[in-house]
C-alpha cells in the first residue's frame, strides 16, 4: 500500500535550518510528484512547492523562493525538504502529500502524517 | 496570487442533514483545477474532490462538488457522524496554490 512517513518533531532556533524528510514506499517513486504544505498552529495550509523526482524539476512559490530546497534520493526513495533562515512564524506542521507528475496536476491522494517543526529561541 | 473565500466559517448541524460549502475565488480560476479536502484535528488533509467534481478513490458518493470560474460548491448529501471536520478548497491552476481559510463543520 502507498505510505508516506515522515521524520520526527524538530526544534530549532531562529536563523537554523530545518531538514524534513518523506520516505515514499508502495508505488512507483519516479511516476509520482511530492507536494510540500505547511500549517502553522489553527491556521490555515500553505503551499510550500512540488519535485518531480523523475527529473529532479522543482516549483517553489515566490514566497519561499531561495529559502527552500526540495530534493530527492532516489536509492530510498525519500524526499527531503530543507528551510533555512527560520522564523518563528515558521512554526508549523509540515506535510508532504503524493502528487501528480505533471504541471497542474491534482495532489493529495495520499498524505504523510506530519512533521512538527518549532522555531524558539 | 488567488485568494479562495470559503463561507460561512461554521455550521452547526445534526447528522443525516444536508450541507452545501461554499468557496469563491478572486479570479477566475484555471480550467477546472478545483479540489476540496476533509481535514480532522491532528490529521493531514484528506483529498474529496478534484477537477471541480470529479471524486477521490474511496470518497463516498455523499459528497459531490459542482461550480466554475469564481464559484464553487461542496455538497454532502446526508451528514454522517464521520463528516464533521473542517472542509477546504484549493486552487491548483495558478501558482501559488491557494487554499480557502476553511469551514468547521461542527454536530449540533
């Protein structure tokens, strides 16, 4: 079956990186894309972007632009989400979700289940 | 960017009733790139329905979603005791994606 398990809660200081990853098992890594979306504590979700791991092809929004990075490790199946410069409002859990591999596709047939990433001092 | 309005914030209602969601885009919004998510407390989103209408594998067929351009709509048909949960739309023809601020649907 598809699953996609991601790594454990991080706490982290302001101006750190934060390295998420998402093991993807039961499906054909290299046909499917990896949509990345955030939700701070009662707010609402937030797109943070998508890889192709077929091709390594990335799309980040502007807003996350040249602070994120998606990539891929293809021998375990595992995408990796990297933010650097944290702020506190980065506080949030961060979801990884299966997608389609094309430009628009539809995403979110399956979900990870999570990573809690705090920003404290 | 789009910016997805869903109304009301909340309903308050008994199961077996019926519910319409409503989410409203500030542009038209591309083709028919529409989705809505079921989300539970501590839970990732659950995907209901993309293309505008077209039903995610294993959602009931309770849940149904209709519209185009600014205006959408998520239907459920009879409320299960399983359906209370806050409901989302997405726009996924423009980037950034966009996601409506959500409606709480909360058993009376």
């Amino acid at each position: 079956q598809v699953q996609l398990v991601q790594s454990g809660a991080e706490v982290k200081k302001p101006g750190a990186s934060v390295k998420v990853s998402c093991k993807a098992s039961g499906y054909n890594f290299a046909a499917y894309g990896i949509t990345w979306v955030r939700q701070a504590p009662g707010q609402v979700l937030e797109w943070m972007g998508w890889i192709n791991p077929s091709n390594d092809n990335t799309h980040y929004p502007q807003k996350f632009q040249g602070r994120v990075i998606m990539t891929t490790d293809t021998s375990t199946t595992t995408v990796y989400m990297e933010l650097r410069s944290l702020r506190s409002d980065d506080t949030a859990v961060y979801y990884c979700a299966r997608r389609e591999g094309y430009d628009f596709g539809p995403e979110g047939d399956y979900w990870g289940q999570g990573t809690l990433v705090t920003v404290s001092s | 960017e789009i910016v997805l309005t869903q109304s009301p914030d909340t309903l308050s209602l008994s199961p077996g009733e019926g519910v319409t969601l409503s989410c409203r885009a500030s542009q038209s919004v591309s083709s028919t790139y529409l989705a809505w998510y079921q989300q539970k407390p501590g839970l990732p989103p659950r995907l209901l329905i993309y293309g505008v209408s077209i039903r995610a594998t294993g959602i009931p067929d309770r849940f149904s979603g209709s519209g185009s351009g600014t205006d959408f709509t998520l239907t459920i048909s009879r409320l299960e005791p399983e359906d209370f949960a806050v409901y989302y739309c997405q726009q996924y023809g423009r980037s950034p994606r966009t996601f409506g601020q959500g409606t709480k649907v909360e058993m009376k």
